[in-house]
C-alpha cells in the first residue's frame, strides 16, 4: 500500500519545491499557516494548508510549534541546506524537473512498456531527448541544473576517492553543468579537466565554471559525441551517458572513449550501476524504466554488462568503485 500510494507523498513534496515554500521559510523563518497561506496566494480552506504542511511536517521535512491556528512551521535542519534554492547546496532542481515533466509522464508507462516509445516531451513524432529538452532555454537550464544538484555529491565523492596519482588530464563526455570538472579540479590541484558537451549547454557550464573560480583548469569543448572525437585525455569519464543510449551506441561510445585515452588510461562511467543479480538496487532499476520514458531505446545496466562490453572494447580490466545511494563508478582501465 505505501508503494501503491507513493504518489500523494511524491506529490506533497514535489508541489512544496515548485511553490518554493522551502525557500520561503528559509527566508522568512518560523510563519504561521495564515502567513503560509496569503504569501502563496492559497484559496482553498485554512484546513486544507494545515493538511499540507502537517503532512510534510510528518514526513520531517517542517518542522512545527503549536497545533493548527496556533502553529508556527519552519524548515528542518537537512531541508534547509538542501531544498532552499538560493544556497549552492539546493538539490531540488532534479524535484522540480519531476514535478514538470517525469511526474506527468510517469503515468503513461503502461503505454510505454505497451508500445516500447518514448512517453516524454518526444511521444508525437518529436526529435530525440536532448534536441527537445534543448529547444527552450528555460528547459535547458532547468535539465543542467537538475542534473549538477543531484550529481554533486556523486562527483564531489569521486573528486576525493579516485587515484589520480598517475593522471594529468581529464574529459567529462556529456558533462552539462561541468561539475564534474569542477569538483576533480577542486579536489586534486594537478589536474586539468575539459568538459564536453553540446554548444548550448557549455554556455551554462561556463557560468559555473567562472562562478567557482576555476577557470584556469577547467575548459569546455563544443562537441557532438557521436560526430566528434573526445578531446585526449588521461581519464575519460561519461557521468549518466551510457544509459541513455540502445546497446550498440553505448559500445560507440565506450570506442571513442578507448580511442581518446593513452595505455594506462582510464575510462569511467558514473551512474545507478544495477547490481549483477538485479535484485537489490531499486532505484538503478527505475532508472532504467525511466530512459524508456525518455529515450525508448537506452536502459541502465549492471557492473557485468559494464565488463563485458569493456572487454569487447579492449579495455584490459575492470572495477566498480561505489559512490552515494546507489550510485557507483565503473572504471575500465585501457
Ligand atoms: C543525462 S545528462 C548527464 C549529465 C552529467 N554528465 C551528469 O552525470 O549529470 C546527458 C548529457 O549528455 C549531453 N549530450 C547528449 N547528446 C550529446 C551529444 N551528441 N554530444 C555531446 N553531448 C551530448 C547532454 O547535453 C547532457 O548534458
């Protein structure tokens, strides 16, 4: 039943981050349910914003003094870092972009499995994922920084954990927001790093790039990874790339990442990596239902399926380092 319904707390969040009511408290401090009420323009009942809030106070993302007309809400301590969308710590913009697109197209997935196409923006005829996503510029800003909120400890974990020892360079294939760049440059001051993507998208990277004082060793590079060779490099990393894409086109991939590293070199995929028995990581397993919703054709996969196309690449060896939830990085040694 609680999966069943796992819809109305879904929603109770999703809607509290698109209203931007975490930011507002963390704003305004402890607000009572009126002030709640008229700064957001509510016309339902005073009840019905009690049943709100108190059902995310009960999910412990408010916290609250007093009872109904006497009470006062205001973040909780985790709420406040992570889903006040002024402070650079936010998270919520992967929320958000669930709220306006995934949560809608979620609801087609009987037709999806039904039909095997898409169910996203794509579903009448559209172009593929990221020409649609990229065709207005809010949509392209919302989908880079949903990406670089969720990633970040991701990447920031990989910055500190990976041996870099042996390496100079780095090329992030796909690297949106460049924070994967970003926080390896961070992290390990020997390193330079260029961030490939899609001209358009490099224009926000470059914002971020600026914006955490990097400039000097983390370049972008305007690139098609289907048309263009990756820029050389000593490490050759696709964050959240090869699940977007059917069997051969990750195999393409995974060739022009071997192509764009020296021997020793390493190539590593960042993503939900699916456990080998396909049992235990739920969320990697979504995942890849969730690229039949965007994609039709592209599927997350296991640590196993990692090694064996890395094989018939002609990667020497293999390794799975784990990162945050069910994150983890798939390293192939050339
Ligand atoms: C799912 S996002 C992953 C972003 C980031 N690496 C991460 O882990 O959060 C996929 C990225 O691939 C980029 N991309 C898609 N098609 C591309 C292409 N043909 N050439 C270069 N980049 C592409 C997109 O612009 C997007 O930034």
């Amino acid at each position: 039943m609680q999966i069943g319904f796992g819809f109305w707390p879904s929603k109770t969040l999703l809607a509290a981050v698109k209203l931007n009511l975490f930011t507002f408290l963390a704003e305004k401090g402890k607000s009572s349910g009126g002030q709640i009420k008229k700064y957001f323009g509510f016309q339902c009942t005073d009840r019905n914003v009690y049943d709100f809030l108190d059902t995310l106070t009960s999910f412990g993302f408010l916290q609250r003094e007093g009872v109904l007309e006497t009470s006062l809400y205001s973040n909780a301590a985790d709420t406040n870092i992570f889903l006040d969308k002024k402070k650079p710590s936010y998270i919520g913009g992967l929320l958000e972009m669930a709220n306006n697109r995934l949560y809608p197209f979620w609801g087609d997935l009987e037709e999806g499995l039904a039909t095997g196409h898409p169910q996203n923006e794509a579903k009448n005829g559209g172009s593929d994922l990221f020409a649609v996503l990229y065709e207005s510029p809010e949509r392209l800003k919302e989908f880079v920084h949903a990406m670089s909120g969720i990633q970040m400890g991701n990447f920031m974990t990989f910055g500190q954990k990976f041996d870099f020892s042996n390496y100079k360079t780095l090329t992030d294939a796909g690297g949106a927001g460049a924070m994967l760049s970003i926080m390896v440059a961070k992290h390990q001051p020997h390193m330079q790093c260029t961030s490939f993507d899609l001209g358009a998208v490099n224009a926000v990277a470059k914002e971020n790039i600026s914006h955490w004082g990097v400039i000097e060793r983390v370049k972008t590079f305007d690139g098609d990874f289907f048309k263009d060779a990756l820029p050389a490099a000593d490490v050759v990393v696709m964050g959240n790339i090869l699940h977007d894409w059917d069997e051969k086109k990750k195999i393409e991939l995974m060739n022009k990442a071997y192509n764009a590293l020296p021997e020793g070199g390493a190539f590593v995929t960042i993503e939900n990596i699916i456990d080998d028995d396909r049992r235990k990581n739920a969320f990697g397993l979504m995942m890849s239902l969730n690229m039949l919703i965007e994609t039709g054709t592209g599927f997350d996969y296991t640590f196993k399926d990692f090694t064996g196309w890395a094989k018939e690449v002609g990667f020497k060896n293999t390794s799975i380092m784990p990162l945050l939830g069910p994150a983890s990085a798939a390293i192939a040694i050339k």
